[in-house]
C-alpha cells in the first residue's frame, strides 16, 4: 500500500511535456457548456429562493419584519402577504430564465471574441505532462 504513495517510482519515469496552443473554440460547443452552467445556476437559485422563504416565514420573520416596516413606514404591515410563495417562486423562476439567456448567450459572444483574439495573437500556448 506504501508504493502507490511512494514518489521515487513515480521520478523513475521519464517526464514528458507536450506544448499546445489553443488557437479556436467551437461557438456551439461553448454554448452548450454554457447552458447546462446556467441550468446548474438556475436551479440553485430557485432552490434557495424556496429555502430562503421557507426558513423567513416558519420563523416568523416576514411577520415581524412587516410589523417594523408598517411602524417605520405607516402602511398595512402585511409583508408575508405580499411575499407568498407563488411571487416568490414567480420571480425566482423569471430570474432563473433570464439568467439562463444571458449567460448561454454570452458563452457564444465569448467564444467567438476568444476566436478572434486569438487569430490576432497566435493563441494561448498551454504546457501538458504526464504526472
């Protein structure tokens, strides 16, 4: 079990290094990557928004927090109201799809600006072993 940890057998092996450049990335490639990373976002934010209301009104925070604006501000006081659980999960959902644009789009905008800088200046060289 001590020689898979052991770094001697592993310096025995000649290493290699191989030097690439990234010259383009395929817009299409970069779009679908940036959709399913704003899939994952999208579903974070609607997941805590819900946590997030849930936690505020089983505690009695929405009530109390009206009491104070309704004391500071002169109105109804009805917070938890006007913070039901369908606006909430309304305006988490409108969030999570204007994110989901935005950033899927932007993933292509961005791809295709990395294309053209790169044509401009060679591409980034990377440096790749095999340790």
């Amino acid at each position: 079990m001590a020689s898979m940890f052991n770094k001697s057998a592993a310096s025995s092996e000649p290493r290699k290094q191989i030097k690439l450049k990234l010259r383009a990335i395929d817009i299409w490639s970069a779009t679908k990557a940036g959709f399913f990373v704003s899939l994952a976002a999208a579903i974070g934010i609607f997941v805590g928004a819900l946590l997030l209301w849930v936690v505020l009104t089983f505690s009695g925070l929405l009530n109390s927090l009206g009491g104070i604006l309704s004391s500071l501000l002169g109105g109804d006081g009805n917070l938890a109201g006007s913070l039901s659980l369908p606006s909430v999960m309304a305006t988490a959902l409108t969030i999570s799809l204007l994110n989901m644009v935005l950033t899927t789009s932007l993933a292509a905008v961005y791809a295709a600006l990395f294309n053209v800088i790169a044509k401009l200046s060679g591409g980034i060289s990377l440096t790749f072993t095999n340790n």
